[in-house]
C-alpha cells in the first residue's frame, strides 16, 4: 500500500564537468501523468455509474482507449522492431498475464453471484454474458442485442462494461500484424507508411462513428469498427512521441492544461441525450491526446497535478476497480432487496475501491511477477478460460427452477360461450385472479420462455424492428377470404394478432399485419432510445404504410399504440390526442374502411416473467396496482373521450387484465405479460371471443 502512495520519481543524472550539453530529449519511457489520467478515466467511470452527478462519465472509456493505443504502439514497435515476428506471441502473453487473471476472478465471483441473488430469468443471460467475456466478444453480443426491440427491456447486466476489453482485444488482434508488416518495408519509409496507414484507419474509423451513430447507435457504440480510431490516435501519438518531445516547454504545458480542462469538462457537457461516439467523442479523445503528447518531453505542468499519490495510487488500481464496481453496483440491489439510494451507491463505490485493492494485491500483482516463459502464458490463459467457461457450463446445467409449484388451473374455454357472457367470466377470472399466491404447475408461457411467445407476425418479418421500412403482404386468418381487415400501429397492435388471427378464421377475414416497433399510429415523430435520435424510420414508414392501406381497401382498420413514447419535448395530453386522431382523420377521409381504436394495455410496474420467476410460492409482489397502471396517466384518461368523441369506436382492454383492485400477473394459468409491457400470446389467444365480436362492428 505505501508504494500505492508513493510520489513517483524522477531518475537524476548527473554528467561529469565538461561532458557536451545533451541532445533534445527523446520521449520518456515512465509516464507518471499515465497514472493519473488513468485516474480520472476509472473515476469519472464509476460515479457515472452510481449516478453521483458525472452525467457523461462513460468519456473515461474513451480515454482508456487512447491510453491504450499510445502504451501498447509503444511496447509493440520497440519489440518488434528487435524480435520481428518472434515478437508477436510475447505481446500476446504479456497480454494475457496483465489482464486476464484479474478478469476471469470478476467473472467468476459475478456469475456465481448471480447464480445465488440474482432473479432466476436473469441467471442464464448473465452466464452467456461471462461465456462471451472469455472470448472478448460481449461487444457484438450487446451491439446485436441492442437493436432488437424484444432486448430493449432487458435488465442490465452486471458483466456489460467488459464490452470495452472485446474492442481493445479486438484491436490487438490486428495491430501488431500491420505493424509486423509494416516493419518488412524499407527502414526509410516504416515510420511514414505506418503514419499513413494509422492516419487512414482513424479518417475511416471515425467516418463509421459519425455514420452509424446517426444510423445505429447501439453498433456504434460498442463495435471495433467505430471504435478503432480512438486508439489509434494514441498509436499516433506513440508513434510521434520523440518528436513531440521536443516541443517548446510553455507549448507542450499549455496543450496539457487545455487537455485538462476539456478532458474533465467532457464528463459534464457529453450526457446519455448526446448522440455517441459519434462526433462528440473527438472531445474526450482529443484531450486525453493533447495531455499524454504534452508529457512526451519533460516533466510540465499539468503533470505536477496527475503525480499526486492519490491519483497514482486509483491509477494503478484502475484496471481492477473498473472490473468491480460495476457487478457490485448491479448485485448489490439483489442482495439487499431494493433499489441502492445514494447512500448505497457510495458505499458500494468505496466497497469496490477496497476490493480492487486486494485484487490488485492477491491477483493483478502477483499474476505479473510469477516467472512463466511465453508458452507457459499462452497455454496458461488456454486453462484459465478452460475455467472460465467450466464454471459458465456448471451454472448453466444447474440453473434455478422456473416451474410454478401451486395447483394446476385450467380456464373454462371461451367460444363455446357467448361474447357477452364471455366477457363477465374473463372479469371474474381476473378478479378471482388477485388472490393467487403460488403459481400454478401448468403456467403458461413459462417465465424462461415467456420472451420468446410473440405472435407470429414478429417471426416472419411482419412486425418490422427499427431500421426496416420495406414491409411484406403480411396476410393471417383467412387468406382467401374477400373480406379484410388491417391491425395498424405499434408493438402494442401487433401483440393482439394471434386472436385476430384465429377470429378472422372463424368468421373468414383476411387480416394484414402492418406494425412497427415502437412506431405509435399518432403523426409526430418521436425519439428512439435505442436509436438515441429522431426515429425518422417512423415517419416514413407510417406515412408509405397508410397509403398501403388506402390502395388496399380494407372493410375494416384496427388502430393501437403505446402511450408510452417519448419525444424531444414531453407531450401534452391534447398533443398526443390530436395526433392521433390526425391519423385517424386521415385514414376516414382516404378509405371507406370501418376504423376501430385499440386503447392501450396497463403497464406492468416490473418485467412479469421476472418477478414471477423470483416469487414462484408467492406472486403478489408483482400485482400492478391501478394508481401506477400507465406511465403517463394524464395522457391516458385523454385518449378514450377524444376518440370517441370524434366518431371512432375505443376498445378498452383494461377490464380483461385488470380488476378494480389490481393488474395481477396470473390469470388462470396463463402469465399475462410476456415481458414489460406485452400481453402474452396464450393470453390473447384466449381472450379471442372478444376481439371476434369486434368485426361485427363492420359495415
């Protein structure tokens, strides 16, 4: 601890009288100023994540990665300008020794934590998550999971910050061969090919990052491709480093104070509102450039500030505390049963520091000192990820039960009852509902299924995800019948398809299935925040789907949305009402279609299939209670009275999930959400006698 502490020094030399005065200084080879900006990265890291008040804290993963880039270019063409292609599994072992000893402990201790606290649905993604950390590849596994709409409701897993590893590894994967390369070419032009060929990855890298920012923000932030440049900038720096060293002293400190002040700045301008990377994340990188190119030469300025030894000391526990803040930040909740106050997030935020210190004592430290040749390293990492994956495989074969252990329940069938009398027996079900304690034996869908029980229009490209506009015939019940109907909307329409579907066999309806996800009917455009911008893919696909809909012809058009979208400004009631009916008007003006509005489903105030999953003996703690039954209730007491008022019939299905004292989360047998916000296949397929009295409304 007391070398944690330690001021680092500077080496003296003295040179005997009359020795000639010494040539410019070439780069330094300690960089104490490392130390510290590593510092600021990890920190402004963790309390981003704790929410105490660096509302752009992720920055400091962009200037790991800077850090990263100028260290590692270092090391590399000084080896293997020496070694040559002998060079190449020595980096690689070296890798191996500095980061993954500490990396498979945090893996380890998370998926066996999550195993004990965390709710049993979560156990087996967080496992597949540390099966991916083994192979650094959790980066596209979040990158794809990201921009799927059935993900977007996701908990957060505790192994998510190791995305940032997949890039760097990712990265080193191909940077030492170009650099091999490179080192073939005659001695006069490796350093300016290397210049140009770094120069054109980060000009390319940092297109993608702007492109795709606009485009696809969740590959964007995690992919190498978009992330490649901001370590080159630090292979760039490493590469000019002797040059740099000779800039004039005032020069160098005063780009390191301007570093400073824009690096530490960046983490309270950038905020989770700033389209990122993107070109916003030049801001961080930039700085964190300008401060590690101002301290190639002597010792200036802004370095007097990182040298201080409580900065060196968070430096060098850096890599540690970031491996283990974030599990204990998410585990901690779990564990106690409850949401972490402020409080709490700063106990687990000092709790994390004092674990990263004993792993940096009991593991990182020792894992470098211990004598092992190349080949010891390499096979050495082979069985260290052995472990990491038996320990992935153990979990996974034991996972936690998931079956309900109450009494089987079977609801009495609906088509052989009449749609009135139908309906008070759906009440009833729903009220007798409430008091259910232990779920049933026969529950269906089972909660580690329950994400998977979407209709059929969301297999087969029927239900389009954000970046698709181009939508198929899409045609379900009765296919040959002349008479059809059209579900047009979001998520919250589309989820009631598989009764439409089976009512439109019965009664010979052909129904097309045109849906979006997150696509509300209502003509304003809204953000995406998976996208983090404008959803513009709306826009256009509404307005390409309603002239679909006018050339179709359809007797009948059946309108529903969630209430939950957001946009640049919160939406008044009367906003969102009358956009709504601008559609709506829209539609009645251009078609001879009857037009039916489906009111939206109660939000569940927890994803079911995972509290129902954590309270198999007692599901009460997932009743949703009326008061908290819609995120925006203003909006939602508005919508029934102006859509009816305007002429249009207003379907409420709030009575067929609902009793006046509750939203329970089993009815009958059947688990009535499938996941945060939609009702489950088996549900709406019961519930299929109700929505078949709704095409007897057509004209």
């Amino acid at each position: 601890m007391t070398q944690l502490l330690q001021r680092p020094e500077r080496p003296v030399v003295t040179a005997p009288r009359g020795t000639p005065a010494a040539p410019a200084p070439l780069s330094r080879k300690f960089r104490p100023d490392i130390e510290g900006i590593r510092a600021f990265a990890v920190l402004s890291v963790v309390l981003y994540h704790a929410n105490l008040g660096v509302r752009g804290g992720f920055v400091g993963v962009d200037v790991f990665f800077v850090i990263s880039g100028f260290l590692i270019t270092r090391q590399l063409t000084k080896s293997v300008g020496v070694a040559g292609l002998r060079a190449l599994p020595g980096f690689y072992a070296r890798r191996i020794k500095r980061l993954l000893p500490a990396s498979a402990v945090v893996v380890v201790a998370t998926v066996l934590a999550a195993r004990v606290w965390a709710p049993p649905l979560q156990v087996r993604s967080i496992t597949m998550d540390g099966l991916f950390t083994t192979f650094y590849g959790l980066n596209y596994r979040l990158a794809i999971e990201g921009t799927q709409y059935l993900h977007q409701n996701d908990a957060v897993s505790p192994l998510q910050h190791f995305w940032s590893l997949g890039v760097e590894e990712q990265f080193y994967v191909v940077w030492p061969i170009l650099i091999l390369a490179v080192g073939f070419t005659g001695r006069r032009i490796r350093g300016p090919l290397l210049a140009v060929a770094l120069l054109s990855l980060t000009a390319l890298s940092f297109h993608w990052s702007i492109a795709m920012t606009a485009g696809n923000s969740s590959w964007a932030y995690f992919s190498l491709q978009t992330r490649a440049w901001e370590l080159a900038t630090g292979a760039l720096v490493a590469i000019s480093a002797d040059r740099l060293a000779r800039l004039p002293r005032r020069f160098a400190g005063a780009l390191g104070w301007i570093g400073l002040v824009v690096m530490v700045g960046s983490a309270f301008w950038i905020s989770d509102a700033t389209a990122y990377p993107g070109s916003a994340a030049a801001v961080p990188v930039g700085s964190a450039a300008l401060i590690i190119a101002a301290g190639c030469g002597a010792r200036r300025g802004v370095e007097r500030i990182f040298s201080e030894p409580l900065l060196q000391c968070i430096g060098r526990l850096s890599y540690s505390f970031y491996l283990w803040h974030w599990p204990m930040l998410i585990i901690a909740p779990m564990v106690v049963g409850h949401p972490l106050d402020v409080a709490g997030r700063c106990t687990i935020v000092v709790l994390s520091l004092v674990v990263a210190l004993l792993s940096f004592l009991v593991v990182e430290e020792p894992g470098r000192r211990i004598a092992l040749g190349t080949l010891q390293w390499l096979f050495g990492g082979v069985l260290i990820s052995s472990a990491i994956v038996c320990v992935g495989a153990l979990v996974l074969t034991n996972l936690p039960s998931l079956r309900g252990h109450g009494a089987a329940v079977t609801l009495a069938s609906g088509p052989s009852q009449p749609a009135p009398k139908f309906l008070d027996t759906v009440e009833h079900y729903v009220s007798s509902a409430m008091a259910t304690t232990a779920a049933p034996s026969n529950l269906t869908p089972e909660p580690a299924h329950a994400a998977g029980d979407t209709p059929d229009a969301s297999r087969n490209g029927c239900h389009l995800d954000f970046l698709v506009i181009q939508q198929a015939a899409c045609a379900f019940g009765d296919t040959a019948a002349t008479k059809t109907a059209v579900l047009f909307g979001d998520s919250h329409m589309e989820q009631w398809e598989p009764a439409f579907s089976a009512a439109g066999k019965q009664q010979h309806w052909k129904i097309i299935n045109w849906t979006k996800s997150a696509c509300p009917a209502a003509k304003l455009t809204v953000v995406s925040p998976t996208l983090n911008r404008d959803y513009t893919e709306c826009d256009t696909w509404r307005s390409a789907t309603i002239a679909r809909i006018v050339a179709l012809k359809p007797a009948m058009i059946f309108v529903g949305e969630s209430e939950n979208t957001k946009g640049i400004h919160k939406f008044t009631p009367a906003e969102w009402t009358n956009a709504t009916l601008d559609t709506l008007n829209m539609l009645r003006a251009q078609t001879k279609a009857k037009i039916v509005f489906m009111g939206d489903t109660p939000t569940p105030r927890s994803t079911v299939s995972d509290c129902v999953s954590a309270h198999l003996n007692d599901v009460r703690p997932c009743v949703t209670d009326l008061a908290h039954a819609h995120t925006y209730p203003d909006r939602h007491k508005a919508m029934q009275p102006a859509i009816t008022a305007a002429g249009y019939p207003y379907v409420d299905p709030q009575p067929w999930l609902c009793s006046s004292s509750g939203c329970p989360p089993i009815i009958g047998n059947y688990l009535v959400y499938r996941d945060a916000t939609h009702v489950s296949r088996e549900y709406v397929q019961f519930l299929t006698p109700l929505i078949a009295t709704l095409f007897g409304t057509a004209r």
